[in-house]
C-alpha cells in the first residue's frame, strides 16, 4: 500500500453516508433480534438466549464506537436507536408472551418509546434538536439488565430479582420522558423568543 493510499481505518463517511461500518453492524443487530424473539418464546430462561442477548445488546456500544471513529451518519442516527428499541422491546415483549414479566411494566415501556419517538419527530419537523439526558442511558441500561437476568437460568427460582430492576427502568422512563417534555418546551418557547 502506498503512502497516498488511505488505510482502512483513515475512512471516514460524510453525514448522508448509508453503507457504513456502524450502519452494517446496526443492520446485523436487527436482522438476528427475531432469532433471539423466536428462542426466548421458545425456551424461556438459557444460557443461549444470554449469550445472544448479550452479543445483541452489546453490538450497541460498538457500533456507536466505530460511527465516532468513521463518521457519525444521519442514517446511522435513524438506525441505531430503532434497532436498540426493536431489539429491547421484542425481547421484553417475548418475555409477556411466556408469562416471565407482567404486561403492565412493558406496556408502559413500550408507550413512553412511542410517545418519544412521535415528539422527535414533531421536534424535527420544527428544526429542533433535543438531545437525550443522562436519564435515558440509564433506563435503557436497566431494561438490558433485567433482560440478561430474566434469561438466566440460575435467577428462574427467584423472579423478584428482575422483576425489580424491570420496575426501576419504567421509572426511569417516565422521569426521563417527563424531562424530554419539559426540555422540547424549552426549546420550541426559546426559539419562540428570537
């Protein structure tokens, strides 16, 4: 390779970039996840299902890693929270169908997700950008904890365990869709303002 030639890792991809690194990881993660759905219906709590799991949801991370190496993509923005909410309400809505978490918790998992999404999008509309709290990193952590130890054999004998951690990740959405409320108002009132 010559000095003038790029190497693989100099590549960097512009905003309106599609076939990407990051983009192809994202797409693997929601290409598999109906795998890991039809397994956990399947066969409820295995070590299968938490090595697939943990593979699934740790690709998260590493496609993020790769996108700020490469170039952060407005695909990639599309895509990669899609595929966390696809991947993280699938396997929670599997867990429903084998009677392994109540539908309450998830049904108001899966509402906050929506009513957030329909505000981004109305945000967008408007040219406003409100970025996530903090608040939300962590409720999306402890949906993925209380997956893994909904799926872990030894934790069958004592559900309360996940069931806990599932129940302070609804209050950790609620609170951070109440902050994204408070902060898309801020936002549209400030620019209001100019």
């Amino acid at each position: 390779m010559s000095e003038t030639e790029p190497r693989p890792d100099d590549l960097t991809y512009g905003p309106d970039a599609l076939a990407t690194p990051a983009n192809m990881v994202t797409v693997l993660r929601l290409l598999v996840s109906p795998l890991l759905f039809i397994s956990i219906a399947d066969d409820g709590a295995s070590w299968f299902n938490v090595v697939l799991w943990t593979a699934l949801a740790s690709t998260d991370g590493i496609d993020g890693w790769i996108a700020r190496r490469h170039g952060t993509t407005r695909s990639g923005a599309f895509l990669d929270p899609l595929a966390d909410k696809v991947l993280i309400l699938g396997a929670l809505f599997a867990l429903v169908s084998i009677g392994r978490f109540s539908w309450i918790p998830v049904a108001l998992i899966a509402v906050r997700e929506v009513a957030i999404s329909l505000e981004r999008v109305h945000f967008g509309r408007r040219g406003l950008a409100v970025p996530a709290r903090q608040t939300a990193k962590i409720k999306t952590f402890l949906q993925s904890i209380a997956i893994g130890l909904a799926l872990l054999p030894p934790l069958s004998e004592t559900p309360w365990v996940a069931d806990v951690v599932l129940w302070a990740s609804v209050v950790m959405a609620l609170v951070s869709a109440a902050q994204y409320a408070m902060d898309g108002a801020r936002a549209t009132s400030a620019r209001g303002s100019h």
